[in-house]
C-alpha cells in the first residue's frame, strides 16, 4: 500500500492516525535497485524450478527483507507456493 502525507498533514494526524500509519509503524520496505535486482534474479531461478538459493551478504545489508519481498512477489504469480525459510514468517 502506498501513502502519501504532506508536511501538513503530518502535524495534523491524531495519535490514532499515527499508530494506524505505515511509516510511524514502521511497517514497509523501500525497494532499492539492489532488492528489485535480486528479487528479478531470485524469481526468475524459482520458475526455472532451480532447487534453492542461498543468499549470502554481510550482517544487516537486507537480505531477509529482500527473501519478504521475493515471498511476496511469488505468492502473487503462484497462491500455493510454498517457500521454506527460518527467517520468514
């Protein structure tokens, strides 16, 4: 879901308002060009039915956002997919 707020806005939500917003929340994800890549690369390996993936970065670089995203995008073309992860619920 995407929100946009202007400045004035902002200053004029109610606490409800606030709780209830993504942002305040911090409830979303930015796709950087290195998700949107990844993710491209990910999905592609999937319907090509490669057997896994293995996904390695440094500690704190995104890669669990990315695999969310990847879940995300892959319940949309297949409902039924089942995707196996400790890191995603």
């Amino acid at each position: 879901m995407i929100y946009f707020i202007s400045p004035q806005e902002a200053w004029l939500m109610n606490r409800d308002q606030m709780d209830q917003h993504a942002v305040f929340r911090k409830d979303f994800t930015v796709i950087t060009n290195a998700i949107a890549e990844t993710s491209s690369t990910a999905l592609e390996a999937i319907f090509m039915r490669q057997t896994g993936l293995i996904f390695h970065g440094l500690s704190r670089v995104g890669k669990t956002s990315c695999i969310k995203v990847i879940n995300s995008k892959l319940h949309e073309f297949m409902p039924r997919a089942y995707v196996e992860s400790p890191l995603v619920s």
